[in-house]
C-alpha cells in the first residue's frame, strides 16, 4: 500500500515567497513532522489553511490564516475541497494516508479518505514534539508488537453470536473468534481465526460451526468435542476424530447426536466473533494464515489456567492456546498486510438491527449488501437496507439524525455532492451500498429533502 504523509502549516513562516518546504522551517514542530515524513515515504504534502493540499517544492506566498478559529462548516468545506485536492493524485482504496497534524486539520479529511493513521493524535504541543523524536529513532508509528496491535483492533469491531449470523453485511470475509473467560492484556483473547476457500461462503461456513451439527464438516466442532471426550477419557474418542466415523463399526447414532448438541450449546454459550470482508480467497488464506502465525509467534499470547482447550488431545491446540493446527508456523503478518486489514476493518459496517429469528429466514436477507467505505455513512446504509418500499423521501436533517453528524455544506448547495455515480465521492456508498439511488439532486439545495429510490434488482 502506498504511503502519503501529510503535514499541517504552521504558524511560524518566512516572510516571503518561497517553496513550501522552506516558507514553514522556522517551526520545530514542521522540521521534525518533516524529517520524520522523508524517513518513511516520498510522497509528502502540506495541508494549508489557505491553499489546501500544497506540495514541498510548490512556491507560494506567507499568509496569516489558521484552521483553529474556523466554523464547523467552514472546516467542512476546507476538508472537502482538500480531499478532493488528494483523490484527483491518489487511488484512495489503495493508499494509507499518515497525518501530522491537530484535530482541526486531521478531523475534516477523515470523512473521505479510507486508510488514515494519526501518530500525533490527542497530544499537546510539547508532547508532539517528544512523540516525533521517538519515530525518528524508531521508524514507526505504532509500538505495539503485531499480536496486541490485532487484539485491539479486533476487539474494537461489531461482535456477532451465533443468531446474528445473517446480520453480517457482506459475503466473503475472515471471522476471528472469543471464548468466554480468556483475555490477554484486559482485552477478549482471540481463539480461533478462520475463513472460507469458495467465494461468498462466510455466512455459510460460520452456520457451519454453530449450527449444522455434523462434526465432518467443521474441524472447529471437531477439536471441541476432542477435548470433551478426552477429559473424560471416553472411547468413543477415537470414532469422533475419523471423518468417516458414521463406517465405524464402534459408530453410536445416538451417542454421537448426543455430543454434536453437547459442542453445539457449548459453542453458543461461549464464543462470539467479529470478521472482516476480504473477496479473493488466495488473499482470504495468506490474511488468515499470517494473522494465526502472528499471534502464535507472540510469547505472551497464552491461555488461560482454564481453557476447554488444555483438555484437547491435540499437542498444537494445547501448545499454541487456539482450536486449531494450520498455520501456527506460517509467516506473521507484515506491517503492510497489517494495514490491509486495519483498512478492511474501517470498510466494514455494524451489524444490521435485525429479529433474532432471522437465521432462520435467511432468504428475507439481501444478498447483495456491501460494506460502506465511509464510517461516518455507514448508519445510513443499514437504515436504508431495512427500507422495504420502492421509496423514502428524508429531510437533510433527517440524515443528519441517522448519521449522528453533521452534513459538510457542500451537501446542502451542490447537486453534485449528490451524484450517484462520482467514484470521487466515496460517501455516496451511503445510499448505492444499500440498494438506492438518488433521484432529486437537482432540487435538494432548495428543498433541502433527498429522494432515495431502490434499483430495479433489489
């Protein structure tokens, strides 16, 4: 993924026209956020109060104006048209943008830029200056070793249960799974990381295991009747373990439906899961793969005196604290393929507020919901995916409420702000992720009210 850093101006300027690299030097804050950027990228802007995005060698005058007394609209609006500045340069879906700046300057781009890092984010001045000696020495933007790293993202998602399954707005995807009573440093510790080889099959593969009781086609409810049968010592270990048990001649019908429901409930009562879409599935097995590795790799990552799984019969399962074998010794994720799935993690929505009873009702799902590439939008994705008529008319204000934000300004006076079809507009996957259209962009800066239509194929 490429990396662009962007460095805010600063108060301190030249006093006459010159590049940029040279208008802003006088401020030690700007010659490390600078010197710190050169380190780790080439791609390298300042983000100006006046002229937007503005590159090193661009020459251009002193000014005196700041984001820090603007209004919340006229934040809105700078950020907007800086962005648009940014995504005319860079393919946003496939860039991770680091930004080294206050809350003013950082907190109105969020809004349209996909993968975003905030090294300084929430420090004062003089710690900001503390914070960028400490990544000149080190390089990095994060000190966390890759198995936290995961467990605090991981555990910042949406949770599921097994009778939300179909409340999971997208088809392909890795789920990462919790077991009750297992943390690691004060966090829920991941278990079990899984995924799907045939595309559109995680919804499927995750009924697999909580639902269809067939031991044979999940190795997951397989491992956990290994460890109930093997605390107890019992026989009938060994015909639970072969694929082919139900050719056994020791095969017990009803003793093994007996179990199936034992690791069923078992299973019900004690894990949750969160996931995250990925849609090819050689990327779906390296992702899966390297995060496992990472985590087994890690000394700290332990289970606890308690765990179900020291009863398995399975050294890696006791060894390695996971329901599973595959990919203990795989290579750890790097910090690239880190940020690739922090980036799918931002694209991925809360879970729909849907009836419990709809896992049973799966047909009644859309199929075709994808994630919003925009966290701010997300809300009204899953609004207007519960939306069963052809159309809903909402006032902007209205918006607003299902948003839990504000509008930039730009959606009350331009039409284009409403395009169904600008791929520069990512928040316009609010409403096209969901299924609908709008239809009246032309009238909305004077009604100040949007008609969503749903496509014909919904």
């Amino acid at each position: 993924m490429r990396i662009v850093v962007l460095i805010s101006c600063s108060k301190l300027k030249r006093s006459y026209s010159c590049e940029a690299r040279l208008l802003y030097d006088a401020s030690n804050l700007f010659k490390k956020s600078l010197a710190y950027a050169q380190k780790i990228s080439t791609d390298i802007y300042v983000i100006s109060a006046k002229y937007g995005l503005v590159r090193l060698d661009e020459c251009i005058a002193p000014y005196d104006e700041t984001l820090n007394d603007k209004s919340s609209n006229e934040l809105a609006d700078w950020g907007e048209k800086t962005a648009a500045q940014i995504i005319e340069r860079y393919d946003i879906h496939k860039t991770e943008f680091i930004i080294l700046a206050g809350k003013n300057y950082y907190a109105p781009l969020q809004a349209h830029l996909l993968n975003v890092k905030l090294p300084l984010r929430g420090l004062p001045m003089g710690e900001r200056l503390a914070k960028l000696d400490e990544l000149l020495r080190t390089g990095s933007p994060s000190q966390l070793p890759m198995c936290q790293q995961l467990h605090k993202l991981f555990n910042s998602m949406p949770r599921y249960k097994w009778d939300t399954i179909n409340t999971i707005g997208f088809d392909s995807g890795i789920y990462i799974i919790f077991e009750v009573g297992e943390t690691y440093f004060g966090m829920d510790r991941i278990v079990r990381v899984g995924t799907h080889r045939s595309d559109g099959r995680l919804r499927g593969r995750l009924k697999d295991h909580y639902i269809t009781e067939n031991n044979d086609g999940s190795i997951f409810r397989k491992n956990i009747g290994r460890a109930m049968l093997n605390k107890n010592k019992h026989a009938y270990l060994n015909v639970w373990t072969k694929s082919s048990s139900r050719s056994d001649a020791k095969y017990d019908s009803a003793f093994q439906e007996k179990i199936e429901k034992q690791v069923t409930q078992y299973m019900r009562d004690n894990f949750t899961f969160t996931c995250f879409p990925v849609d090819t599935n050689a990327e779906r097995s390296r992702l899966e793969l390297g995060i496992i590795a990472a985590l087994n790799k890690d000394e700290s990552f332990r289970a606890s005196p308690n765990w179900r799984g020291l009863y398995s019969s399975e050294y890696e399962i006791v060894q390695s604290g996971m329901w599973l074998k595959e990919g203990l010794d795989d290579i750890p994720l790097s910090e690239s393929e880190y940020a690739k799935i922090e980036f799918l993690c931002n694209a991925t929505p809360s879970a729909l507020s849907v009836p419990q009873e709809t896992i049973k009702i799966e047909k009644q799902q859309p199929n075709n919901f994808k994630p919003t590439y925009t966290r701010k939008y997300a809300p009204l994705t899953e609004y207007l995916s519960k939306i069963t008529a052809n159309e809903i008319v909402l006032t902007l204000l209205e918006i607003e409420k299902i948003i839990g934000d504000k509008l930039p300004p730009s959606a009350y006076k331009h039409e284009v702000w409403w395009a169904n079809n600008d791929e520069t507009h990512p928040h316009r996957l609010g409403w096209i992720n969901a299924g609908f259209v709008v239809t009246n962009g032309g009238q909305i800066k004077t009604t100040h009210q949007a008609v969503f239509e749903k496509l014909s194929d919904m």
